[in-house]
C-alpha cells in the first residue's frame, strides 16, 4: 500500500513538474519575443521618426497625435513584456518548489527508487534549461539629440548559444560548453539511471568508480556556464547590457539535484556490493 501511495505521489510529482516547467519555458519565450519587438522600435530610423512626430505634436498644439499613438502603443508593449516575465519567474518557483517535495521522497523510499526519481527530475530540469532562454545581451548606443538607440538584441538557450559560438569561430567556449552543459549531464543523468535500474548486473557494478569520478566535477558544469556568462556579457564591452533569463535556475536546479542523484547511487551501490 505504501509503495503504490508513493508511486502516486511521484508520478503525480514529476506530470506537475513538467507542466511548470513547459509553462515557464514558454512564457520565457514569449517574454524573449516581446522584448525583441520592443527593440526593434528603438533603432535609429523609429526613434528619429518619434522625435519629428513629438515635434509635430509640440507645434499642432495637440491637433496632431501621432506621437501620443507611440507612446501608448510602448507602453501597451512593456505591460506584455512584464507579464510574460513575471509568469515566467512564478512558474520557475512553482518548479523550484514542486522539486523541494520530490526530494521529500527520499525519506519514505529506498535508494534504487529515489535515485531513479531524483534523476527524472534532475533530467526534466536539464532539458528545460537547454532551450529556454539564459540571458538576454542588448547592444545600444547613446545618440545626441536621437536618444538611446539599440543595435542588436541576443537572447537565446543553451543549444542556441553553443550553435552560433560555433558559427562565429569560438571552438574552444563552443566545444566547452557543449562538453560540460550536454554531454556529460546527460551521460551522468543516464548513467545513474542505468545503475538504479540494473542494480544487480555486474556491469552496474562496474561503472562505481565512474560514478566517484564524475562526482568530484559536479560543480564544473556549472562553473563553464558561469564563465560563459561572463564571457558573453564582457564581450561587447561598455555598450552591452546583459539580463539573466530563467533558464539559468533551471540549470542550477539540475546540478542541485544531480548531487542528491549521485549521493543516493553511491548509497544504494555500497549496500548492493
């Protein structure tokens, strides 16, 4: 009875966890969308057209309302923006806490059980962070009498991040990072899930010292994307403005739980030995 009780429980755990974070990925998008058409009012050729209207609105006497039609139709935009934003952020915490009570599960459940758990979870934040935004980098530039005048917007995932670092020449950032933000939290996550499953074969007892091995790099994923992050908001210099997205928490939520995943392996593994 207990065991179908914390079956429920867990499946009824993970269904919401991937409901929050599908939600938050993409009201993230949709926030990534708005922002993009907000930039696109402020290149030169938009704000030097404002300027005239509010000009001609300045000198009808109110006859004109052109620039007043601008003004309320930016702000309509930036209203969006910031709902798409907070539902972003409110649905990234229900995650965060859905998660909370996954790891619950560790007191009512064996270890074969909760790692399998844990590293379903740990998996659902993974992939949600690879295509969910991580910062969004703004290029602008101050212009007399023009105003503040955007050059480019940037805002993309993990996956999308990797691709244009490879386009642009960047081997080395590109090659680190899809190393340590892809293919080895998948190969760890799928590995511990082996081992959970196939507990009993010789050959999960075998890759022990490989799960002692990648546990002391538990924190280089997130090390790389840190450096990566630096990386793109320095690299512009004084005219860049950085903003970080969701989808950085989601990857630390990942290595988080990654942690508890291995810890719990180990566990099951030197009761198995």
């Amino acid at each position: 009875m207990k065991n179908i009780f914390t079956t429920i429980i867990t499946i009824l755990l993970l269904t919401v966890m991937s409901l929050f974070a599908f939600k938050a990925y993409e009201n993230a998008t949709s926030y990534q969308q708005m922002s993009q058409i907000i930039v696109q009012k402020q290149n030169i050729s938009d704000l030097t057209t404002n300027k005239i209207k509010k000009f001609a609105d300045t000198i009808s006497l109110g006859f004109y309302h052109g620039y007043n039609d601008v003004v309320e139709e930016s702000n309509k935009n930036r209203e969006v923006q910031e709902y798409f934003r907070s539902r972003a952020i409110n649905y990234t915490i229900y995650f965060m806490i859905t998660l909370s009570l996954l790891l619950l599960l560790y007191f009512v459940t064996s270890s074969s059980h909760f790692t399998i758990i844990i590293s379903l979870g740990g998996l659902i934040a993974l992939i949600t962070a690879l295509f969910t935004p991580i910062m969004t980098i703004v290029i602008h530039k101050e212009v007399e009498h023009i105003g503040d005048v955007v050059l480019t917007m940037e805002s993309k995932g993990v996956l999308g991040s990797i691709n244009k670092l490879f386009e642009s020449g960047d081997l080395v950032v590109a090659s680190a990072l899809l190393l340590f933000s892809i293919i080895f939290p998948l190969l760890k996550t799928l590995s511990m899930l082996f081992v959970a499953i196939f507990q009993d074969s010789r050959f999960a007892h075998n890759i022990v010292h490989f799960f002692k091995i990648i546990g002391k790099w538990s924190m280089a994923d997130v090390f790389v994307v840190s450096t990566f992050l630096v990386y793109l908001s320095a690299s512009k210099g004084d005219m860049s403005r950085a903003e970080i997205q969701v989808g950085i928490y989601f990857f630390l939520a990942y290595v988080i739980v990654s942690i508890f995943a291995s810890l719990s392996a180990e566990k099951m593994l030197s009761k198995a030995i």
